[in-house]
C-alpha cells in the first residue's frame, strides 16, 4: 500500500536532508566537512537571554498550555520591539501573532487566506519554502525574476499586468535568502502601490532584518505608507538573537488576515512553550548591545569569503545583510553538479543556486555560520579544486 498522498509526493526531498545524508556519509569516512550550506547562526544565544529562559523554567504555571495566539507578555514584546526599531505602533493584541518560527507561519499562512487554484507571486530565486507550502495548500506559485542586473531586487515591471492581476498574494524578502540582496523604504513604497494598485496581500519575510552591515538599517514594510489590511510582515529571533532551534518568531500587520492564521493555527497546533515565549519576549525588550559585536564578527566574515572567493576566481555579492554570500558558478557546470564536484573533491558544502529556483542557477549561496578560519579553510580548498582538474568540468 502507497500511505503518500499525491500533494506529498508531489514535494521533492528537502534539500538540506539531502545535503547532510551526504556529509554524514563523508564524516563516516573520515572526510573533514566544512558545511557553508544551512544558513542556522553559530553564535551563542546571548546568556541573559539564556538565562531567563532558565528563570522561566522554574515557574510550574509556565508549564501549561499557552494562549493560542501566543502569551500577552511575547505579543506585547513585539510592539514593543516594532515602535522602538521602526517607529512603527502595533496593537498587539490584534496586530500581533505569536508564530513557531516564521518558517512555520509562512507555511500556515498560505491555506489562511487563500484558496486551491489562487495564484501567489514569489521570488525566483527565492526561499523553497514559499513553493513547498503553496504546493501543500494547492496554491500555483507564479514566480517573479530577481535578475542580477537589478541587484536582484524586483523591478514590478518584471510582473505582467495580467499576472498581477490574477494573483492572490504577493511574497518579498530582504534582506534576501539566497540572495542577501537588500532594499530601502522606496521600495517598500512602491510595493504597497503596487499591491493597492492590483488587489493583493502583501507578505513580507524579514527574517534577516537585524543581521545588517556597515550602517545600513533594514526598513520594515511597515513605514510605508500602507493599507495595513493587506499587509503581513514575518519576523524571526532565529538570525539576529542567535536563536534558531528556539523556534519562535511572529507575524504583524493585517488583523483579518492574522485572525485567518490564527483559527487555522489554534486547530493544529497550541503555540509555542511559554518559556521559550517569556524568555523571547525579554529578548526582544532588554539590552541588544550584543548585535553590534555579532553583525560585526559576520561582517568581518562576509569580507573575509569574500575576498577568498575573489582570489579563487568567483565573482560574489558584497551585501548590507544577512549571513549568505550569493555567487556564480565558476565552470560550465549545473549548479548542482558543481556543488557535489566542490564536496566529494574538497569537502565543502555550499548550496547549488537551483535549490531556489529556475533563476537562480549559475549561481551557488555560501552561509557565513561558521567560524573566521574555517572559512578562510574553504576558501582555500575552493581555490584549489577550481584550478584542478575537474571532471565534467571546464
């Protein structure tokens, strides 16, 4: 008996599954991996914030279910964190979404508020999760080119009227994931004309947006000026609180469209431990001095590959944020294939750009989650296999 539905089988493989089966197989054998694949910070979660969650886990009343939407103190949190960076007043008792990672609240967001056979506009190359989720909902994804030309932020004359017209939704990303492209406050002006102008809800994923570099502040789509109806924006204290298996994030914006999220959520799941929600909700409100010395170190590390890769021959992005590298594939290679060349030939994990879409091929993303030396490691290593001889190669 096949126990697989269609919409399942209808998924590929996750990538990063695919990826680490494949580096295990290579530890067994007593390869030395350097993975610049999976883009989860390695830095430290900072110890007050470790600290408190310890706190939390000794009050028993924290040990109960949490309020479907998430606990007052987290929700109140992110107001509190959106006036502070962004200048931007929340009410976070309809406003405000506790989610289990943004990851999770882009998945369930999808079915929320939009039907089998609505179109959604996503970025191409963009985070596969945004196609996976839309394929689980029956949703058809219409991509949108990030070209290179544009720095790979959207120009919207690249979406046809008749596209925009038909589509439900439309997803942005900056900083963005591959691309670590990165865009101001016009940007996000034009963005809310052109939902306005069309009929559509407007997503944004600001999971990098306090992962920045050399000044520049990451803007929310929440300062232009919006309807805030059709407006979703989804944050993470994964990348710039260091706390990715924590699994806490939010959504803000539109109260329909969050009250859409939170009915289907409260059926299927009953949020996130309260502890992990206390402890995030300080977080968010206490000293953040630390980002300062952590967007330091990944700078340094940014400019670090970056420069390794220049010697090796590769051309890279120099980004404003985010903890990704996006790079061309240096040989008459498939992303793909030059990606498992670079890992069984020098032991280096980094991600084909293919995994994010049609447009992203040529293109391979390199994390910046590993420390300075082993980066300056694989640099080397990339160096040396590029002028090797390759197989299938040049």
């Amino acid at each position: 008996m096949k126990f697989q539905s269609e919409t399942v089988s209808n998924i590929p493989p996750y990538l990063f599954s695919k990826i680490n089966e494949r580096k295990k197989e290579l530890v067994d054998k007593g390869v030395d991996i350097i993975d610049l694949g999976i883009g989860a910070p390695d830095l430290p979660t900072p110890r007050h914030i470790v600290e408190t969650l310890k706190k939390e886990m000794d009050n028993p009343q924290n040990f109960r279910y949490s309020p479907y939407g998430g606990c007052e103190e987290f929700r109140e949190a992110v107001a509190a964190f959106y006036e502070r960076e962004f200048s931007v007043q929340l009410d976070p008792k309809e406003e405000v979404l506790t989610l289990i990672g943004s990851k999770e609240g882009i998945g369930h967001l999808i079915p929320a508020v939009m039907n089998p056979g609505d179109r959604f506009l996503v970025p191409d190359p963009g985070y596969p999760v945004y196609e996976t989720a839309s394929v689980l909902a029956r949703v058809k994804t219409v991509p949108f080119p990030l070209k290179e030309e544009n720095n790979f932020v959207l120009d919207f004359d690249d979406i046809p009227v008749e596209e925009a017209k038909q589509a439900k939704a439309m997803m942005l990303n900056y900083p963005g994931n591959p691309t670590a492209a990165s865009v101001n406050l016009d940007f996000f002006q034009r963005a809310a004309d052109f939902s306005k102008e069309h009929d559509l809800l407007l997503l944004h994923d600001s999971a990098y947006n306090m992962v920045t570099f050399n000044g520049y502040k990451a803007p929310s789509v929440l300062q232009a000026k919006v309807d805030r109806e059709r407006v979703i924006e989804f944050g993470s204290l994964s990348k710039g609180y260091c706390m990715t298996g924590w699994r806490i994030g939010y959504a803000v914006g539109s109260k329909v469209a969050l009250k859409s999220l939170s009915v289907l959520k409260s059926n299927l799941d009953t949020s996130q431990f309260l502890p992990i929600q206390k402890a995030a909700a300080y977080a968010l409100t206490s000293d953040n001095s630390f980002m300062k010395e952590y967007n330091e170190i990944l700078e340094k590390r940014m400019l670090v590959m970056h420069n390794a890769l220049k010697i090796a021959g590769i051309d890279s992005n120099k980004p404003k944020g985010s903890i990704f590298l996006w790079c061309k594939v240096p040989f008459n290679l498939s992303s793909k294939e030059f990606a498992e060349q670079l890992l069984d030939q020098a032991g280096v994990i980094i991600t084909p750009g293919s995994a994010f879409g049609s447009k992203g091929e040529g293109f391979f993303r390199v994390s910046l989650s590993v420390e300075e030396q082993k980066l300056k490691e694989a640099g080397t290593r990339i160096a040396e296999f590029i002028h090797a001889p390759i197989k299938g190669g040049v």
